[in-house]
C-alpha cells in the first residue's frame, strides 16, 4: 500500500501531521516546539535549552525515574533536542506501543518545574557548556554565529553562557514556558504504521486542555557586514576555519538547490572539498552545509552605493559561465526588491567577467551557507583558503559580505 499523508487541527490551534506508511515495522512520534534561542531574551539566553532537560525531571504524576522507566518499558528510543529555532522531543517504538509513547511525551511536556529539579539541573548545564568550551571547532562556530548575526537573536547560543545560565530563575522558565509551550506553537508529527483518526483521538484527549497563547517570532532587521577574526585557543595543535556567507531562507523555492550544492561542494566523500583539500592533504576535514533560516533580515537594507567596480579584487575565474545566475544576498534588497545601484553593479560586473551571463534578481536570501574546515598544519592555511575561494568563485564576483573567523 502506498504511503499517505494527513493533517489535522485541534481546537486549540495544536497541529498534528502523519506519514502513514502500512508496511512500515515501526512507528515515530514527536512533539516539535517553534521556539529556540532565537526567540529567547538575551537575559533568558539558554532557557530553551534548560527547559528541554527540565522535560524530564518529572510532572505531576511522574518523578525523572519514572519517566525512564516508563520509556524503557515499552523498548523507547527517545531524546530531544534544542536548536536556534526549534525545540523537539521524540520517541521511536513498535507500532503496537505508539500510544504509550504518545501519552509519556504529552505528559512530559507539562513539567513540574520543581525547584530542587531546577537548581540540580543547573549544574548538569554549566557542566555542558564547559563539555562544549574543551571542543575547538564548537568554540569556533558560536563565535562565527555571533560574528554573522551580530545583534540579531540568531547569534544567541543555544547553550547560554555561563553567566546567562547562572543568573536564570526558576519563575523565568516558568513565564517562558507558559508563552512558548502553547497548544497553537505545537506541531505533533507521527510516521509508520499509524492508524491517523485513531492517533488524532488520542493526542485530543492528552493535550486539548493545552492553553493557546498566540506567540510572536520577532523578525528584526538583519545588517550583515563583512567580518573576520582569529582566535588563540589554548593546546590546540589543528588551525580551523569557518568562512559564512548568505543563503535562501527556509521558506526560499532554491532551499532545494542549495542543499543539494552544499552536498556537492562540501559532503564527506566525493565533494569538491574532499578532492582539493582532504585527498591533497590541504586538510584533514571539509565540509560545506546550506542552513535555511526563518525569515530573517527581510527588511534589511545596505546602501550598495559605497561600493563601486573599483573595489573589486584581481579575479581571473576558472571557467566563463553561462545560462541565468540569480543574485543571492538580501542585505542589498529593499522591502524585498533589489536596489538600482545593486542591479547596475552586478550587470556592470558580469560583463567584465561573464558577458554571457542572464541575472536573476529575486526573492530576499535569509538563511546561511558555511564552507567550513580544520587542517593540521598552520603554514598552509593561505593555499587552503586559495583552493576555497577558487572553488566559490562567485564569492569574490558577487563581493558578497563573508563572515570569516579562525582559530589557530
């Protein structure tokens, strides 16, 4: 039988959506949450995330060892996981034990919030974060997220800091979840074997009494510039690098191709990474990923004006393009439309390199690209960065704002 796909609304705005598939040996569910640390207060950084292990220091009903052995019981995997934008919490298990797992999540996601859970969970998050502090590359990418967003809430760390987690109380987390945790910012998702109607009753009669909040996203203006910055980390023997640069939003029609040109350029094997930086020995790890972003910076607007054909460096590309190239990069864009000055400048300057070229100026860009890498040696970083900008020649034809940060 084939797979099938359904949706329904309950009263309180909760959404559920199902991939149904007959066949299937096993059967999915999660709860996902539109709210991260990009919908957090930069006093709350890091309440999203230490809310999502309060999840499971128990309710009402069950204390933390309760919940584990309730998911044990029916042979659970489960987890969650928090990110910029989203919070998630899921259970895998055999179709006949969809159910159990369904009411465990629903019951979970109404914590006690207790305040002796609170002040020990604490300690297990500073902990984390000092985890995070010893991995080079994760240092990195959080200062090279900072350096890209600036002072839009998408530069915000998901872990917090240590000074944002230490200062957070408990009634803080408790306003944010009363907000965020709302039955109309839930999406309930399902997949495998699922009997949909059946499934729809079910999460009915564990989450209708959940309270609808109507939760504001806020969309702030976005000035990206170009940025770059070298950091010194102690007993670090490897140079790594993160290079980012604007992309699709998560809404874009090109989200697809740009996923599927990061997975060219930068996939484990077989990428144009891995062929002029791994197999030459340039480095020891590449990589390129395409992250979609929500809405952000769509009102954004740079004077393109202080730029000028004059500004653009000595570039011979390896090859002349043809076909239509679309312009990506929405902090030239005003009220979503491309500036005059920014059309004349791209014309001007693809008829110097590829007069063969057709410009595509549409849609704003609000997502990220990052080509990023880690090499053992350092007197080879400038060949590396060579081998890069030669493989992202639009870069430099575009004169695109790159955020660029090391650590050596």
């Amino acid at each position: 039988m084939p797979v099938t796909f359904h949706r329904a609304q309950l009263d309180n705005g909760l959404q559920i959506v199902a991939e149904v598939d007959p066949t299937a040996h096993t059967s999915s569910v999660g709860f996902f949450f539109r709210t991260g640390a990009r919908d957090e207060s930069s006093r709350l950084m890091g309440v999203s995330h230490f809310l999502e292990h309060m999840m499971f220091k128990g309710t009402a009903k069950r204390n933390a060892q309760q919940v584990n052995n309730d998911f044990d019981a029916i042979g659970a995997t489960h987890n969650a996981y928090t990110s910029a934008e989203m919070t998630a919490y899921y259970a895998h298990v055999l179709p006949e034990h969809l159910g159990s797992a369904t009411e465990i999540l629903a019951d979970i996601l109404r914590p006690a919030l207790r305040v002796e859970d609170f002040n020990e969970e604490r300690g297990v998050i500073l902990e984390e974060i000092a985890m995070y502090e010893d991995q080079p590359f994760w240092v990195l990418y959080e200062r090279a997220m900072e350096l890209f967003y600036g002072d839009h809430p998408l530069a915000h760390r998901v872990l917090g800091t240590r000074e944002t987690v230490q200062k957070l109380e408990r009634d803080e987390m408790a306003t944010y979840f009363n907000d965020r945790y709302s039955a109309d910012n839930t999406t309930v998702a399902v997949s495998g074997r699922v009997d949909f109607d059946a499934f729809v009753e079910q999460v009915r009669g564990h989450c209708s009494h959940w309270q609808a909040t109507k939760p504001e996203r806020q969309f702030p203006a976005w000035n990206l510039t170009d940025r770059d910055e070298t950091l010194t980390l102690k007993n670090t023997t490897r140079h790594y690098m993160i290079m980012g640069m604007p992309a699709p939003h998560v809404n874009d029609p090109w989200r697809y191709e740009s996923t599927l040109l990061a997975h060219l350029l930068g996939d484990a094997d077989g990428s144009r990474f891995h062929w002029a930086l791994i197999e030459t020995g340039l480095a020891e790890e590449a990589s390129a990923q395409y992250d979609g972003r929500d809405g952000v910076g769509e009102e954004t607007y740079t004077d393109f004006k202080k730029w000028d054909l004059g500004d653009l460096p000595h570039y011979v590309p390896k090859q002349k393009l043809t076909g239509t190239i679309r312009i990506w990069g929405n902090n030239y864009l005003k009220d979503g439309h491309p500036t005059e000055n920014l059309k004349n400048y791209w014309t001007e300057a693809f008829k110097r390199f590829h007069p063969d070229v057709t410009l595509d100026f549409n849609l704003p860009t609000t997502g990220i690209a990052i080509p990023a890498l880690s090499c053992g040696v350092a007197d080879v970083v400038m060949s590396r960065k060579a081998v890069i900008m030669d493989l992202l020649p639009f870069e430099q034809v575009y004169h695109y704002p790159v955020t660029e940060i090391e650590a050596v």
